[in-house]
C-alpha cells in the first residue's frame, strides 16, 4: 500500500511537470500605436483569446520601431504600417511574409480656425500652403509610419523642413503629437482611427484634409524568416493561428467592419480584400 501511494505521488509530480512545461508562453505581438490606441485591437485580441486560448502580449510602438524590435529578436509577430520599410525588411531577410489585412486613411488636421486656409486642399497642396505661409506643423519625427508618410509628402513637393522655426517635432506617439498640435494651435497628419478616438469632440482640433488616395493607410501582419530570428520556431503554431485569426477569419473579419460604427456613425478601418 505504501509503495503503491509513493508511485501515486510520483505520477502526480511528474504530470504536474509536463501539465507547466506544455502551457503556452504568451506571443509578443508588437504593433503600431494606432490599432492599439483606438482600441480595435484589444477587441480583436480578446475575441482570438477565446477561440484559441493563446495569451498574447502586446507592445504598441510606431512602425519603424517595432520593425526593430523584431530585427534583435523582440518580437514573435508585427502589425505594421509603413509599406516601404515593410519591404525592405522582407528583403533584408528578417520578414518571411507581409500580409496586408486592413486599410484606412491618413487625414490633416489642425486648429479649427484653419489660419492657413486648407479646407478642401489635397494632402500636397496643403502642405505647400503650410510651408510658404509659415503655419506650425507637428511632426512626430519618430520613424513611425505616419512619420514616414508625412516625410513622403515633403519629398514629393520639393520642400525642406529642417530648421524652419514652424516645424515641430513631438518625438512623441500620435496621441501625445495630436495633443502638442492643439496645444499650439498647429497642424499635424494623422491616421483618422486614432484622430477620432483621441481628439475628435474632445480637443480642439479638425479634420481638413481627408479621402486623398494618396493617404491610404495600409495594415500588414508580418511574420518573421526562422533563419534570422529562431526563437520563434517554437512559437510557429501559434503565430500561424494568430495570422489566420487576423487576416481570414469571420471573427476579426466582423469586428474591422463594425468597429466605430455605434460611436461615430462609420467604421474606423475597412477591410482590404
């Protein structure tokens, strides 16, 4: 009887063991601020909790950062939104397949008095206005997407920024950058989703630039090359799962479509395909 209890306790310790040893560790999604700050993204993360049972921990960063991140190995999987950078990632070797999911669109706001007289403009004719006229512009100047994006309409119309007294840079997210622009009563581009979940009825600024094709705002999910990051062999059922769950599944699917519309009358994201 004895022996037979001592074997009990062993079998009981030794299940104990495996039952840790096959727990799931929790991915590390790193993301841009945008999907985190408006808050579609813990919707979509509960929702894939549930039907995987796969904790996920995430870090909200700008794009350029978060591609980072995953090239010293801090990061399992990325939600990004800077196409180029994407790219060369992709090529550099240490992204195996950029699959973009969502879309929305990048806007120009500013004090609602609109002292450059923007309303109405395309995204280059109102940067144009705002350089000759001299208006303040905030910039976040942190290699996010929406930075890059930003640089991108500056190259395109020829147009310098460095040193010029109205041109501020926030260092900061899109939320810290949107309140620094209604603080000084200045400019910015923005990503509508976060403009509407931060600002809109909330500090003083407004919408003037918007629906220009040339600002559409692109959401890829990337998954990382094995040779370059290994770590995340071990992970590789799981991040398969999340990459389904992100880009195809009727769930996610459902809450991108609707996500906005019972606050704002529309949805802050659309679907790409």
């Amino acid at each position: 009887m004895k022996k037979f209890i001592i074997l009990i306790v062993i079998v009981l310790i030794l299940v104990s063991g495996c039952s840790k040893s096959s727990q799931k560790v929790p991915l590390r999604l790193v993301t841009t601020t945008s999907v985190n700050d408006s808050g579609i993204m813990p919707v979509l993360l509960d929702e894939f909790k549930k039907e995987y049972s796969i904790d996920v921990d995430i870090l909200a960063v700008g794009s350029g950062q978060a591609l980072e991140l995953a090239r010293r190995g801090d990061a399992d999987i990325l939600i990004v939104h800077s196409p180029a950078d994407e790219q060369k990632f992709i090529e550099d070797g240490y992204g195996k397949e950029r699959i973009p999911f969502m879309k929305n669109y990048f806007v120009v706001a500013g004090s609602p008095d609109d002292p450059c007289k923007i309303q109405g403009k395309t995204a280059d004719e109102a940067f144009k206005v705002i350089a000759e006229k001299g208006c303040l512009f905030v910039s976040r100047a942190d290699a996010s997407g929406t930075n890059k994006k930003e640089l991108s309409i500056w190259k395109e119309i020829n147009i310098n920024t460095d040193g010029k007294e109205w041109y501020i840079k926030s260092g900061s997210g899109m939320g810290a950058s949107l309140i620094l622009a209604s603080e000084k009563g200045a400019y910015i581009l923005t990503d509508k989703a976060t403009f509407m979940t931060v600002a809109y009825n909330k500090l003083p600024l407004k919408i003037f630039v918007e629906n220009d094709n040339s600002l559409l705002n692109i959401y890829s999910t990337i998954t990382l090359n094995l040779d370059k990051v290994p770590h995340v062999v071990a992970l590789k059922g799981e991040i398969n799962d999340f990459v389904n769950f992100i880009t195809s599944s009727n769930t996610a699917r459902s809450i991108i479509e609707d996500f906005g519309k019972d606050k704002f009358g529309f949805p802050l994201f659309e679907l790409l395909n």
